[in-house]
C-alpha cells in the first residue's frame, strides 16, 4: 500500500502514515491512562470509599445491612457489630473467626 500511494505522490504516502502513527499513538495513550487510573484509585481507594473494607452482599433483600466496626481490627484483631441485620452476630463471628476476635 504505501508503495502504490508512493508511486502517486507524497500526500498520500503522509496521510497514510500519519493515520497509522495516530493510531498506534491513540492506543498507546489509552491503555496508559487506563494503568494510571487503576493505580491511582488503588492508592486512594481508602478515602474514596469512605472505609477500610467493603462486603457486598449482593441485592437487597429487605433487610438493613449489617453493619461492622472494624477501627481496632488492625491493632488487635478486634471488631463490634454496631447494627445487626441481614448477617447475624453469630455467623459473622464465625467467618471472622480465623481473622480476629469479637469485642
């Protein structure tokens, strides 16, 4: 292709190049702006949820979400439920089992 856009001139011969140099370039910029922008909200992930850990338990089924205190888990392994709902007390406590203790 760039042979017979040669043999015709040299504007045709540039404008094929350029549009596969932007192609190449319109790839390269995406796939690096994607990487920066899972690294960044790796690194921020913590203040742009607004909590340390996050389970989803999936679609709602009428009942509140349970909700979990989990300040201390780092320092001594300790959590409080602050309000039960969906997940009971005792089938937390028992997932978490091997993590850390109840308070």
């Amino acid at each position: 292709m760039a042979l017979r856009d040669s043999r015709r001139g040299f504007k045709p011969l540039l404008l094929s190049m350029s549009c596969v140099i932007l192609g190449v370039a319109s790839v390269v910029v995406a796939f690096s702006f994607r990487d920066n922008l899972q690294s960044s909200i790796r690194t921020q992930s913590k203040s742009l949820l607004g909590a340390d850990l996050a389970i989803d338990g999936g679609e709602l089924t009428g009942l509140p979400s349970t909700v979990v205190d989990l300040t201390r888990f780092d320092e001594d392994g300790e959590w409080t439920v602050l309000r039960e709902g969906g997940l009971s007390t005792g089938d937390l406590a028992a997932g978490l089992a091997p993590v850390g203790k109840a308070d």
